[in-house]
C-alpha cells in the first residue's frame, strides 16, 4: 500500500492505495461511475479521463502514477445546477443511444474544444476516435458538438 495525493475534480483525496491498483478501480470506487470499465486494455476509451489536461485511459494506468495530480471526469463539465453547453447539445440532437461512450465522448469532445484554436471538423472526430461508439456510428455526436461551435 502507498499514501497518494490527488484531486479529482478540483477536490482532494488523501487515501493509501494498492500498488497495483488502477486508476480506473481508484476513481469508480470513490464513486466516480462516469468512468466505464470497459475492455481494460486501453482499446475502447470508455474509461478515458484527464490527467493535468492530457487524455488518458484510465483502465492502463495505476493510481500511484496519478499521484500528487489533477484528474479530470465529465463530472467537471457541468454544474450541480445545470448541464454543459455541450451536454445540452447532445441532449437536443439526440447523440445519446445506450450512453455506456457518452461520458468519455463528451469528456475528450470539451477538452478539444477548450484547447483548440480554430476547430475543425476533421480534428474533432480525431479527438474523439479515441473513444469507440458502437450505437451511434459518431454522426450525432459530431453533429452536437459542431452545434455547439457553430462549425457548419
Ligand atoms: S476500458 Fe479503458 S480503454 Fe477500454
Ligand atoms: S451510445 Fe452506445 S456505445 Fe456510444
């Protein structure tokens, strides 16, 4: 076991952790469900966060390697009060079918938006290919997100 240090949507967790634990058990078992688990290998992106600002499956890393970090979930995009822009937009276009992508999706489709300077379609989808969609075929979910640009 080790003592770690992150915060994990701007709040702090001091815990002890297994050393081989991964940061995929460590987020779902202090109750951020959003981080789906799906084929543990790093593939699906299902179980994508942000680690200081950088997409990475959480499923292929340890909690130790997290430590004295900031993790970021689709919990971050919204208030308790209200949606995200973007959420509403998947909402209205319909971007959702089973939902098990959808929190990577809108995770990775945010952090695009706040990092790029002149977004594009075909940078967009390359954000989010990371993450596999196997209901929607990512024809509404681009569509939400370039609503939400304005990108035509
Ligand atoms: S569950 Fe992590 S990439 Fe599939
Ligand atoms: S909405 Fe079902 S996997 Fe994407």
């Amino acid at each position: 076991m080790r003592n770690i240090s992150v915060f994990v949507n701007d709040k702090k967790i001091r815990t002890e952790v297994p050393i081989s634990q991964t940061l995929l058990d460590f987020l779902r078992s202090n109750g951020i469900t959003s981080v789906k688990r799906g084929c543990e290998s790093g593939e699906c992106g299902a179980c994508a966060v942000l680690i200081d600002d950088e997409p990475r499956a959480s499923c292929i890393t340890l909690t130790l390697q997290a430590d004295g970090k900031e993790i970021k979930t689709v919990e971050a995009l919204s208030t308790r009060q209200d949606l995200s822009e973007l959420q509403k937009r998947f909402i209205e276009v319909g971007a959702i079918q089973c939902g098990y992508c959808t929190p990577a999706l809108l995770l990775l489709a945010g952090h695009y938006l706040n990092t790029a300077v002149s977004p594009l379609e075909k940078d967009l989808r390359e954000a989010i290919s990371g993450v596999l969609c196997r209901c929607t075929g990512y024809v509404k979910p681009v569509e939400a997100i370039k609503k939400e640009i304005r990108l035509d």
